[in-house]
C-alpha cells in the first residue's frame, strides 16, 4: 500500500458521515480530523481553541467582512484558511489521516490518484431525521429543520471557499447512501473501496 492514504469525508448532516468517517479511520489506524484541527492548531499557535470552535465551517458574514490590506476581518474565514494551510502542511509531510469535511477534497485535490480517496456520505430525509431525532432528543419538525440550516451552512461555508459544488458528485470519487445500509455497512464498502483503490494507485 502507498506510504500515504488520506479519506477525505464530506457528509449531508445526519447522515451518518462523522461516524463512518471514525470508523475508517479506526479500521485504517489513522487520525481522525475534525474539530480537533482547531485545537491542534491552537496548541501550535498558542491560540483558545474554545474560542475558534464557534468559527469552525461557518460562512463569513458578509455584511461585517472586510478586505484591509489584503487581510480579512472575518474570523470564519481566517479560520478556515489557517485549517486549509494546516491540511496542506500535514499532506506535504507525508502524513496520512482521515478528514471530516472542511473543504478537504477540494484543498488536498493535487493528491487525487496519490493517496487521497474522496468521499462523500448522503442519505434520505427521513433516515436523517430518525438519527438527528434520536441523537438530539427533539421532534420530527426541529430535525428537519435542523438539517435544512445545517446542510446550508455547510454548503454556503464549502462553495465560499471551493471552486467546485459542495455535494456535487464530480468532485468526489464515490458518493455513497448511507440509509441504504446503514453506517456501518456502509463503512465496510468503503473499506473495500478504499483498499482497492489504493492497489490501483499502486499498480496491484
């Protein structure tokens, strides 16, 4: 196998993404990247994490964002690119790991047929719902509701910073229905999926 594996994870929220994402990376003996990027990064900057979580893949707000001398005031934006720079570095290493979200099929692309594998889990409404109902304890109506506002957000903070559609299936090397298996199903394909590509990266 390649010296470096990097599972990029993008996911529709309530889909099961975070989870299957933690599964691979468990079965591949990886790190697992989401928002403890942030406090990676902290810990190297001497910066409060708790204070940047509150940032973390949020879309800036326009109407308070300004450009001064080539540096933004908005600190969404400045957070997602100190994480984009931090994925970039972590790749240039060699390192391999597993990431939730935050732009990384788009950031790491340049390792595409290299090592990264792209992948990104949707699901139907109403597996969806059933998991952000049992997960969150709240009704049928707040967790569709939920799931709207978050998956916007989501898709405002990914096509702010990308060139490509967040969910668009050209950007991706699989994308996957997690309500038809169920996570962990899902996360035995892609499993599969994984170890077969890398054979081809190989030439196995």
């Amino acid at each position: 196998m390649s010296d470096q594996l990097i599972i990029s994870v993008g996911r529709q929220f309530g889909s099961g993404g975070h989870e299957i994402a933690d599964m691979l990376a468990g079965r591949f003996g990886l790190p697992l990247y989401d928002k403890n990027l942030l406090h990676e990064m902290a810990e190297s900057s001497h910066m409060d994490a708790a204070k940047l979580e509150k940032y973390d893949e949020h879309p800036k707000n326009h109407l308070f964002s300004r450009q001064v001398n080539g540096y933004s005031n908005s600190p969404e934006e400045n957070i997602a690119n100190m994480q984009f720079d931090y994925l970039r570095r972590l790749a240039a290493e060699g390192k391999s790991f597993v990431i939730v979200g935050r732009c990384s099929e788009a950031v790491l692309r340049q390792y595409a047929g290299k090592g990264l594998v792209r992948i990104f889990v949707l699901a139907d409404t109403d597996f969806k719902t059933g998991r952000v109902r049992s997960s969150y304890n709240i009704s049928e109506k707040e967790a569709r509701e939920m799931i709207v506002r978050i998956d916007r957000q989501r898709k405002q903070y990914h096509n702010m910073h990308c060139d490509c559609k967040w969910g668009d299936a050209r950007n991706y090397d699989i994308c996957v229905n997690s309500g038809l298996l169920g996570t962990e199903e899902t996360a035995d394909y892609l499993e599969t999926y994984i170890l077969a590509a890398m054979r081809h990266v190989n030439g196995r």
